[in-house]
C-alpha cells in the first residue's frame, strides 16, 4: 500500500506528513498533529464526539479519511480560543454548565460552532436539529441547547458593539 | 483551571489521550459465539502464556465471591459474545488491528441458554460451580408466610 | 475500527478516474462522500484494494435545471441539495427526504450520487428518484448511457452498473403543474434508518383526475421498491379514500419484508399500507 503525502491546516497552521491512504482524518488530528481535543467516541458514525469543520462544513472527522482532507482546512476545538481568550460558545457551555464528563463536548461545540456562523439567531428546534448528530450520555441536552442560544445571543452582541456609535446627549 | 474550562478547551486527558514514549497498542481477539468450546487458539498473548484472572470485576472483586473470578483470557470455554481470547501488540494502532487476523481460533459452537429461569436448572456454565448461580439475595427482614396478602412477580429488565 | 490497507487514487478528471477503475476492474471502488463506504471499510465487513476518490472532480458538483427536471450532479453534497432554495412546490418531496437522511454532519460529506449508486434498501433517495420516474447518467469506458430508477437496482447493494462505470449525473423529473409530493420515514427507534420509508408523487388534471402516480418504498425489501401495481391502481381515478385504500392494500402486497426486531412480516406490510394512505392524503393537500 503506498503511503501519501498529505498537507492539512489545522486551526491556521499546516502540518504534513507521509499517511497510509486508510488512516482516519481524527487519527492525523489526534497523533499526527497531536492535537487530542477531538474524540473517537463510537466506531459506528453515529456519536459525533469526533466533530472538526472541513472548509466550513462541520464533518465526522472518524468518516472521513486524512487523504480526502489533503490541502483543506480544518477547525478543531483547540482553534476556537483567540490568544487564550475563550470563543462565546465556548464561555457559554461553561456558563449554562452543557457538559459533564466532557467526551462530547468538543464535537457539540463544533457543531455549535457551525451552527452559528450560518444561522445567527437559531430556534430552540434549530439547535436541536443541527445537532442531532451529536450524541450526549450525560446531560440530557438541555444545558447544551440553553448554552447555544446564550452563545448566540453573546456573538449577536459582540457583532453588534461594532455598529454601535455613541451619540452625545444633548442637554 | 476549572474542569469545564478544560474540557471546553480540548483539554482533557482522557485514556486515549495520554501518550507514552515508545507505546505499543493493543488489539483483542474477541469471542464470535456466546457461548463455544475453544477447540484451539494459536497466536497473540492467550490464556496458555497469561493465566491470570482480571484483578478487580463486578461480584468476583467483592470478599466471599472469589469463585466468581473472570479469568483475562478465555481457556475451555466462551461465555458471551466478545468474550476476550488474545491479545494482540504492535507500535501502530492499524497494524495491531491486522494482527488480530492473525491468531487462529477454532470454536465448537454450543447452544447458549438465554432465559434466567432456564439458567436456574441447566448445566453449570463454569467448572467448578455447581449452579449458574452468583449471589441469592432476600430483601427485608422478619420475612413471613402468613401476611394476610401475598404478592408474587417476576419483573424484567428491559436492558437491550 | 479502521480499514484494512489499500490504495488511493484522487484523480482531477472524470477520464482519469474511469481509467482507473477500469485499470483495476473488480478490485476497484468508487469514494464520493464516504459516509456509507467508510463504515463498511472500518468494520472490516468488506475490503477494497483500490479506491477512486471521485470527490476532486469539480465537474461533477452542480444543481441546475431545465424544463423538465433537477438535474444533480453526483459529487453533489447532500447538505448543498438540502438547502437549494429553488426547489419550488414540484419538488417538496426532495426536500423532505434529503433532509430525514442520517444527520446534517453525514449530509455535509455524503453525496446524492452516492446515496443512489450505494444500494442499500436504506438509502431515501432511490425511492424518491424511483417515485418521480427518474433517470441517471452512467458514464463509463463505452461512453454515457441514461438508466432509469426503476430499472437501476438488482439486490442489495448491487446496481446494474458495471465496475467501470460512475453514475455521473441524477436527474429528478419536474411534474409541472397540480403536482405534489411527500416522503415520510418511519425510523428505527436508534439512529437515522428507516424501518420503511415511502416516497409519493401524484399529478391531477383539470378535473381532479389523477394523471400521474409514483409511489416508492425504502427498507422492506433487498432494494428500494416502485410500488407498480399501486400506482397503477391510482392512476385515472378520482383518488376517493377507497381508491386509496385499495391501492394502499396493492402496495403491502408489493413488499418484500423480513420479520426482525421492528416488526413481523405483517407488521411492516400493514406500516407500509399506513404510509401509503397518510403519504398519498398529505400529497392530496399540498395541491
């Protein structure tokens, strides 16, 4: 099996490397380029702990293999934080407590992640509709939705403090 | 840093996450029958190189409950589907799953009883017992048969 | 999980990838989107020595229209059919049935030739292609050939395609006016599969009259089923509830269920005369 050279930027920076075509792309983002916040959670496609975004679209990074993602670009949950500055759905999951063990936790934050950059304003069945594909034991998914709308409603406001200009009051 | 931050940041240690210098991994060769005689097992790390049972494990691990020992590696017989049979080494996580082709294993399929209540009264699943049964339990004390009401059930778990 | 060894091949053209598979016949497979293929791969419930990664082949990623169907290019994402925003009322039952496969993470990387070419009885859109009588584009060594749904599925997981061959193209019929369609999946209580899935098309005429009927059913037999005596039942009739009750009771004759788990054999075949009724009544409504 002749092995490939693949180059994948992650979270801004490239890595590269000689791969086996059948290594699994969470498998080059966990030991190639040791960044072991993404999970392998069920051997199935099914739990979604395993969750990056591939150009833009968030993906099962256990279904897809490292040659398909050769010169793309992936966001993992290590490339959410700004210079150690937590991103809001990341502040918001802590805030409305969305996790417990935190297996889950980087695959729903991606997706979350996804969600919000396409959808500034989701519906509670929005939330729970994107992330059907992100499989939670602990929480009972209440927390998770509650901490999305709060991260939505967090960027909306981030966005927004651009556009407001401060006026004089006239006395 | 608080746990949640951690684990909102990527990072957690989980066990797979913890990486060692020179690591090998493992693969184990798992039982294809509920319930078989292992005619023969050739290859990988099995119960003629590594005859010691699993250190800690449900009922087996509390005092009085030795008999109840699940042994890391099936010898005579296997008992569930998955059941391990070998273990198998390499350092690169894909080729230790190949090795698991390699090991030979020839089974003698056998009829597995499914049913609690059959279990009761069918031959013993493990040598050396004299029943299939692991603990007995009474609930309640000061017991009596001549309580004006008298109910009786068998209640099943619905797990699977 | 993972796969066992094979070799990889990402080629830039459709020529390339077609010499390709055809350089290694049967031991050769196509990926598109990977999300039905790599599962089988990392159980190990099948190998293949060379795969053809068709997913860099530009050319095949489109959704355009002419007068008389959508057509799809087969390298197309799921997600991207699912949120085309021209689908209009003719193609409602596309919409529905896109977006009830598996979840939005697999639709972001599957592709809707995949999910035609793949074969398994599971699959939604065989049944919706089938329902529309629509057609696809098989491109191979020989050159192209045009097969349709209904004719395209022998058994599980095998079409009438050859090794050689790629479909390259899905083309969705457009009913034109006083048509409507639903698809409706009644899934397993774990995960996104269908215990049965049915996909309904009708079209009336002036007088109410229906004209046109296709009716298509996923996961009750060893491939998707058109539900031909059903749909013939319908055709030219005023589609009254014991018209559609007949046809319904045609169409749990047509299947081809194996008791499991979800259901006996009788189970399923009264599921699929349910949906028939509840599918064909929701069509009715949308006209």
């Amino acid at each position: 099996m002749a092995k490939k050279d693949v180059k994948i930027t992650i979270n801004g920076k490239e890595y590269s490397s000689k791969v086996e075509p059948r290594m699994l792309l969470v498998h080059f983002i966990r030991d190639v380029a040791g960044l072991t916040g993404t999970h392998v959670g069920c051997d199935t496609s099914n739990c979604g702990a395993c969750t990056v975004v591939l150009d833009g679209k968030a993906v099962k990074s256990c279904t897809v293999l490292a040659v398909q993602a050769d010169n793309r670009r992936i966001t993992t949950v290590e490339g959410l934080a700004k210079n150690g500055k937590l991103h809001p759905v990341q502040e918001a999951f802590v805030d409305k407590h969305g996790l417990q063990c935190g297996y889950c936790t980087s695959g729903m934050l991606m997706t979350s992640f996804w969600l919000l950059q396409k959808n500034r304003n989701p519906t509670e069945k929005e939330i729970r509709e994107a992330l059907s594909g992100n499989l939670c034991r602990c929480t009972g998914y209440e927390n998770i939705v509650k901490a999305v709308k709060e991260a939505a409603k967090e960027i909306s406001a981030e966005q927004n403090k651009d556009l407001v200009r401060e006026e004089p009051i006239e006395a | 840093m608080k746990s949640e931050e951690k684990f909102v940041r990527g990072m957690g240690q989980f066990v797979d996450d913890i990486k060692f210098p020179n690591m090998l991994y493992m693969s184990v060769v798992r039982s294809d029958y509920a319930r078989a005689r292992l005619l023969r097992v050739k290859g990988g790390i099995n119960a003629k190189t590594f005859n010691h049972p699993l250190a800690a494990v449900g009922e087996g691990a509390m005092s009085g409950f030795e008999r109840a020992q699940h042994m890391v590696f099936a010898s005579e017989f296997v008992n569930y589907l998955g059941e391990p049979i070998a273990a198998v080494y390499s350092d690169d996580p894909y080729k230790s799953e190949d090795l698991i082709s390699s090991v030979e294993v020839d089974y003698d399929p056998l009829k597995p009883v499914i049913d609690p209540e059959k279990a009761l009264t069918s031959e013993p699943i493990h040598s050396g017992f004299k029943n299939n049964i692991i603990s007995e339990k009474w609930l309640g004390k000061d017991f009596k048969n001549d309580s004006p009401i008298v109910l009786e059930d068998s209640f099943r778990n619905r797990n699977g | 999980m993972r796969p066992t060894e094979f070799d990889y091949f990402a080629p830039g053209t459709l020529e390339e990838a077609i010499g390709l598979l055809k350089k290694y016949n049967d031991e050769a497979k196509v990926l598109a989107g990977g999300q039905s293929l790599l599962p089988l791969l990392k159980s190990r419930v099948t190998s293949i020595p060379y795969l053809v990664d068709i997913g860099n082949i530009d050319s095949l990623t489109y959704i355009t229209r002419n007068d008389r169907a959508l057509l799809v290019g087969s390298t197309t994402k799921i997600s991207a059919l699912e949120n085309y925003r021209n689908f209009g009322k003719n193609f409602e039952i596309l919409k529905e049935a896109t977006a009830s496969i598996a979840d939005p993470l697999i639709r972001n990387m599957g592709t809707v030739g995949g999910n035609i070419a793949h074969g398994d009885p599971g699959n939604d859109l065989p049944a919706v292609l089938m329902a529309l009588d629509g057609t696809v584009t098989v491109t191979g060594p020989g050159g192209q050939r045009n097969v349709k749904a209904r004719e395209l599925y022998l058994d599980s997981y095998t079409t009438s395609l050859n090794g050689n061959e790629i479909i390259t193209e899905v083309q969705f019929p457009d009913w034109g006016t006083r048509s409507a369609g639903t698809y409706i999946k009644f899934k397993k209580p774990a995960g996104d599969f269908s215990i049965a899935a049915i996909a309904i098309q009708l079209k009336v005429n002036k007088d109410g009259i229906c004209e046109k009927f296709g009716s298509a059913v996923a996961s009750v037999g060893p491939t998707s089923i058109f539900l031909r005596k059903a749909s013939e039942t319908m055709v030219g009739s005023k589609m009254t509830p014991t018209v559609i009750e007949k046809a319904s009771e045609a169409a749990a004759g047509e299947i081809n269920p194996v008791a499991d788990r979800n259901g006996t054999v009788d189970q399923k075949r009264d599921l699929v005369r349910k949906l028939f009724i509840e599918g064909t009544r929701k069509s009715l409504r949308k006209l």
